[in-house]
C-alpha cells in the first residue's frame, strides 16, 4: 500500500500520474520553523515527520512525506495566502534567483526503513512590473502557493529561466527522486 501524507491536492495530482494504486491521509504536525533551523534541515524534518505522523494508522505501507519552502536572498518565504502579500512576494522575486527546497520521505512502516532526501530546484524571475504582477495574480490566484506563482499555470511566464532536474519539484513532489526512492523498496515504476 502506497500512502501520501499530505492533505495537499497539488501532490495527490503528482502522484497520481505514477499510475500506482495509493491512497493520502493528512498528518497533523506542527510545522513551524525551529530557532536556527536551516531551510534544508526544515524541510528534512518536516518531510520525514508527516511520513511518521500516519505510520501508525497504515501498517506494512510505504509512506511519503513531503515539505517544500522556498527561499530569497537567504530567507524562508512562505504562501502568502492573500493578494497583498502575494504582491509584495513577486514584487520581491522580480529580477532575482528563488531557490526552492523539497524534502521528500519515504518510509516503510513494516520495516521502519526511512529513505530522506532533499530535492533543490531554483527559477530565475523576469523582471516583474507592477501590472504584470497584478494581471498574473488576477488569472492564477495562488494564495496556497510558496512563492505566489503556479508553475502549472500561468506562473512559467514570469520566469526567465529554471535550474534543476525535475519541475514537479516547483509543485509540491519531485517524482523522478520518488521513482528513485521506490525501486530501492522493489516499486517498479512503471
């Protein structure tokens, strides 16, 4: 039994295209950023955490967990999850590099084998004018997004360019690192 910890409907989606039977169980984890926790630690422990918070319900499952931040200049950005922070986001990105760091977790919970690994995935932003930043929020409205872009959506319009091996990653899952993760538990995809 595969099982996705995450009430997330962007990474149900992800999955979903692997075509392996699975089903998702929302964990209930504090996630707040512990003092001095760097972005790759945040996302390391928060990945194996929501792995762990379900293990007990799905017995003899592999369990993924998954985290993604993204990061400016040093700092940790959030959703914005309103239209004004969401300018002020994009506002912020034009022009420059947002690294973003997906932490994915796949746990056997009938051996307790817990595979970790942290997916890095960067976009450099074109640069940004207000009404542009206004139009795209308009059409996408991604208020629930790390970064106030869809890359699914209208968002790959606002970038010059992307940086890493697997754009899954920008939306929540990288598939080609689960791929990865799941022969080494004998998961055969496809």
């Amino acid at each position: 039994m595969l099982v996705l910890a995450s009430s997330s409907t962007y990474r149900r989606t992800l999955i979903a295209r692997l075509g392996l039977p699975f089903t998702w169980d929302a964990p209930d984890l504090d996630e707040t950023e512990l003092p001095d926790e760097t972005p790759h630690g945040l996302v390391t422990r928060l990945s194996e955490g929501k792995a762990r918070a379900v293990a007990a319900r799905h017995p003899n499952s592999l369990i993924i967990g998954s985290d993604q931040v993204s990061v400016r200049d040093g700092m940790i950005i959030g959703k914005p999850h309103t239209h004004e922070k969401a300018i002020a986001q994009l506002a912020a990105a034009s022009g420059k590099r947002i690294d973003f760091l997906t932490g994915l977790c796949l746990l056997n919970s009938g051996t307790g084998r817990c595979q970790v690994m942290v997916e890095p995935f960067s976009v450099i932003f074109r640069t940004l004018s207000p009404g542009a930043i206004e139009r795209y929020l308009r059409a996408d409205t991604p208020y629930d997004c790390a970064g106030s872009f869809k890359l699914e959506g209208r968002g790959i319009a606002l970038f010059e360019r992307l940086e890493g091996r697997d754009p899954n990653t920008l939306i929540g899952l990288p598939l080609i690192a689960l791929v990865d993760l799941l022969a080494a538990e004998g998961v055969q995809v496809p």
